[in-house]
C-alpha cells in the first residue's frame, strides 16, 4: 500500500496518470496531468527564451553510426533500445539529445561571430531500464528532458555556465524549493578523453562555481563517461535531497564528430560544448512537485485552478460563460454541472486540489455576480460575491505564472 504523500497514490486520487504492466516504465497521461506537464514546459520556455536558446527538434531513432562516434553504442550499451530499422541496419531510440544537436550544430560552417550557439529540446527519450529499478516517475523508460546545448569557443566557456548557474536559484524558488546544493561531478573510471583534457574541463566548471560563491561538494568517479558536470539538488519539505538541474563540459563529443568553427584568422577550431537541463527529466520534477507539496497545489500551478459550480438548471448558461471568460484569461477552469448536493461537489474540488471554486446559482444569475470560495483549509469559506468582471481579473491575478524570465 502507498503512503498518501507517494506521487503515485497522489496521481491516482487526483485523475493526473497512470501505468500499465503493458507499457513499463511509461506514463499513461490523464488531461489534468498532462496540463501540469505543459505548465512546466513553459516555465522552462520562458527562462530559454530570456537567454537567447532557440528551440529545435530531433529524430526519435537514429542509425548506429551516430550512437558509436558519440560513444553511447559502447559505454551506454546497457541502456539503449536497439532495434533493426531501415533495411535492416542497426539503429536504436534515442537515449539521449546530444546527438542530434551535434547534427543541426554541423550542418552548416559556423564563424566565431555565430557563437554561443544556444539550442534547446523537449525531446522524448527512451532508456532500458531493469524493471526493478522502475519506480513510479521517479525512474522511467519513456521521458521527456528539458535538454539543452551551448556550442562555443573556449573563451565564452566561464560566462556561459555562469549565465545558467545564475537564475537557478530564483528558478527552483518559484516551485517551493528554497535551498540548493552544488555537486561537482569528476572523472568516472570509464570514460573518453586523457586525463589532461579531464583536468582542464573539471579546473574550468570548479572555478566558474566557485566565481558565483557556489558551495561546491566534489563527486569523485559521478561524472558523465564524456565529462565532468555541475548537479543542482534541490531540498524538499521531508528533507530528502533531489538532484535536478545539470550542466555538463564535454570536450569529447566535438571532436568525435569533428565539430568547428572559423576564428577571427580564417582557422577552423574546435567548440566547446555544454549540455544544461533545468529539470533533467520533466516527469521526474513533477513527481517531486507532487511529494514536495503533498498534492496541495499552489494556485499557478494547479492543472485545475478554478472550478465553476452551476447550482440549479438555470444557471447553466451563465456557468458557461464565466468558463469561457477564464478560460480567455488564461486560466485551467472546470465546470461542475451536477446535481449533487453542494456541500459534496464542494468536498470532491477539495479532494482534487482545486484552488478556487466559483458558485453560480439563482441570484448570481440575476446579479451577474460570482461567489467565490477558497478550498483550503479546513472549509471553504466564502471569499463573498464579486462582480463578474472584477472575480474574472482576481482570479487572473491570483493564478498569474511567475515571471520565470525574470533576472535572479
């Protein structure tokens, strides 16, 4: 049996996802869960933007050739759904994005004055993972990452992981998480490049942490098999300790694929590359989310932050229309047309963490008022009537999305 804070027992009771023994390892999204998957996703779309990524797509399967110069063929083998495809030769589901940035990255020359080049993807990966370590959306088979990869010259490396280490902080705040710690992650023992390369890329993401007054904690051996990174955890309400956000050097990648740019002499030189997540997998944040504030959403947030409650049949119409105005406003609404006794449909926006419920009946109809009610606590009180436009304008305010572009 679950604990009633597990994600997995929150989901349910809350209509956001489901698994099936036919599908392992991948989620079943329910209209209210998928609405929280799209909240996220333009959280992140709003911080990309305000620093300049421009968002890509790439293939879902990919042939051999790619897999082995970019190392995941032979130091990620375990992992890959490989599978025959395209007269017969061997291809597998991506793993990872990296692979298809470094494609859209060198599919034209690039000068000096083209970078950092900034690309970003909410890409759809796969990874076989043993059925015993599947647990709920905390490890998948099937997710989506927030991943994103910045190509350029050595000397734009500091200021380009300081950019992203920067607004983290205000980042994570937005979501309820108030303190962070900084893992530095160093060489595993299986790994590409020579311990000279290895030494400068570690040298390089240690002093850019430190710069910013980051506390770091050295990882000895947890670094990615291309190189070494910088891990976010974040801190929940039951103290476990999260690692999210990442962002990792690897000076491997470009060369294996043979990456350049043209300096200010007309020489052809290599790039840098970073790869940076906010979330790293977006499944796996909301099911954070979900344990962190124990289903009780805040009200930017909820899949559903308003629920209209129709009383009596004539006031159906109306119901609608204040639906349609929210909805227009920008906000997720539901609309409860049945004919249960209140104080129960009441209960059941309680159950399902609904921030605000609106109650329209008789003489809000006449008055073309709404009543307003915050469903917390220990009853939902009334907040009294409002006029429609002023509840439609509250209610905007009350649900706004942070300003996630905003400057830390």
């Amino acid at each position: 049996m679950l604990d009633e804070y597990d994600h997995r027992q929150i989901g349910r009771e809350q209509n956001l996802f489901h698994f099936q023994e036919e599908a392992p390892g991948m989620a079943f999204w329910h209209p209210r869960g998928l609405a929280l998957c799209r909240v996220l996703e333009q959280a992140a779309r709003d911080a990309l933007s305000a620093e300049d990524y421009a968002e890509v797509r790439g293939p879902q399967v990919l042939r051999q050739p790619i897999w082995e110069a970019s190392g995941h063929w032979q130091h990620f083998a375990e992992g890959i759904f490989k599978l025959e495809h395209d007269e017969g030769q061997p291809s597998a589901l991506r793993p990872v994005n990296c692979p298809g940035h470094v494609q859209l990255y060198a599919h034209a020359l690039r000068s000096h004055r083209d970078l950092p080049l900034r690309l970003a993807e909410f890409g759809v990966v796969h990874r076989k993972e043993p059925s015993g370590a599947l647990q709920g959306l905390f490890r998948l088979r099937q997710f989506m990452q927030d991943d994103g990869h910045i190509f350029c010259r050595p000397d734009q490396l500091s200021a380009e992981v300081s950019q992203f280490c920067r607004g983290l902080r205000a980042f994570y705040r937005h979501f309820g998480f108030d303190e962070l710690g900084v893992g530095l992650s160093l060489r595993p023992s299986a790994r590409l490049g020579s311990d000279a390369e290895w030494q400068w890329a570690e040298r390089a993401l240690r002093e850019a942490a430190l710069a910013l007054g980051l506390g770091l904690r050295e990882q000895p051996g947890e670094g990615a098999f291309y190189g070494p990174k910088l891990e976010f955890k974040l801190l929940d309400r039951l103290g476990r300790s999260w690692q999210c956000g990442t962002i990792q050097l690897d000076f491997n990648m470009p060369e294996r694929f043979a990456l350049a740019y043209v300096d200010a002499q007309g020489q052809r030189r290599r790039p840098v590359m970073l790869h940076r997540a906010l979330y790293g997998s977006l499944e796996r944040f909301l099911g954070v989310l979900i344990e962190h504030h124990g289903g009780r959403w805040p009200a930017w947030l909820a899949p559903e932050q308003a629920r209209v409650l129709a009383v009596g049949e004539a006031s159906g119409e109306y119901a609608r229309e204040l639906c349609r105005a929210l909805r227009g406003a920008g906000l997720r609404v539901g609309l409860d047309r049945s004919l249960e006794r209140l104080g129960g449909r009441v209960a059941e926006a309680r159950r399902a963490a609904v921030p605000f419920l609106l109650c329209v009946g008789p003489r809000e109809v006449r008055e073309r008022s709404v009543s307003m009610r915050r469903a917390e606590g220990d009853g939902a009180e009334p907040r009294g009537a409002l006029g429609f436009d002023a509840a439609v304008a509250q209610l905007a305010e009350a649900c706004a999305r942070p300003a996630f572009a905003a400057p830390a």
